[in-house]
C-alpha cells in the first residue's frame, strides 16, 4: 500500500466518502479511498442519475479525480458499504484494470475489512492496452 497511509485510514476515508453519495433511486451508498503509489489519497462516491447509464460509481469517480490531479499509478483501494458482508467493486474491475490490473482492494461492510483482494483475483483476464 502507499507509504503514507495505514488501511484503518484508508477506509475511514471510505466510509466518510459515502456520506457525500448521491443515490436517491438505488438507496445503496458507496464510497471508496484510493491511494497512489506516492501515498496521496483520493475520494469517491457514487452519483446516481435519473438516466440510469448516467450513473457513476465511487470507484471510477476516485480515478477521475486521481487522473485529473495528475496521478495515474495506483497501489490500493478501499470500499465502504452498509452491506452485512464485504462490498467488492461493481464493474468497475475493467476501469481499474487500466491504472493497475494487481492493484489491491480492501472491502468493507458494517463489520468493518472484511476481505482484501488483488483486483488480478476478481479480473483474471482484463482487456489491457494494445
């Protein structure tokens, strides 16, 4: 993980980021912390949409602020639920398969880290560049 941040940070951040989800239509609130292989930290939250397609997970909305800060490598990330087990990424798999295809991902419910797993292990076969 980044050098500058523990995993209980991490997901705290998650959690605080899902305050700020807009999901009138779904009631399901992600948010998510991503850190870059620096240790600079990134927040997202899912934003729901009337048109459903318009809808934007936490996951990819933490990568857009990372890419538009300028940060394109990345070496964990952590979702944040009120789900009885741990959430795991929807498809966002592919999204971040772009940045980092092994990059970690620690899950969270309401009983907190419940599971961390390389995102390899969810996409084990991921359309990479060509």
């Amino acid at each position: 993980m980044g050098a500058q941040i523990s995993l209980e940070t991490l997901t705290a951040l998650a959690w605080k980021a899902r305050e700020n989800s807009y999901s009138p239509y779904s009631k399901f609130a992600v948010g998510t912390a991503l850190v870059t292989e620096t240790g600079e930290t990134f927040v997202g939250c899912n934003i729901e949409n009337a048109s459903f397609s318009l809808t934007i997970c936490a996951e990819r909305v933490a990568v857009a602020a990372a890419v538009a800060a300028g940060f394109q490598r990345f070496s964990a990330i952590a979702l944040a639920a009120e789900t009885k087990d741990a959430v795991v990424p929807c498809g966002a798999w592919q999204f971040l398969a772009e940045f980092n295809p092994s990059l970690q991902i620690h899950c969270a419910g309401r009983g907190g880290i419940s599971k961390t797993v390389p995102l390899s292990e969810l996409l084990p076969s991921p359309f990479l560049k060509f």
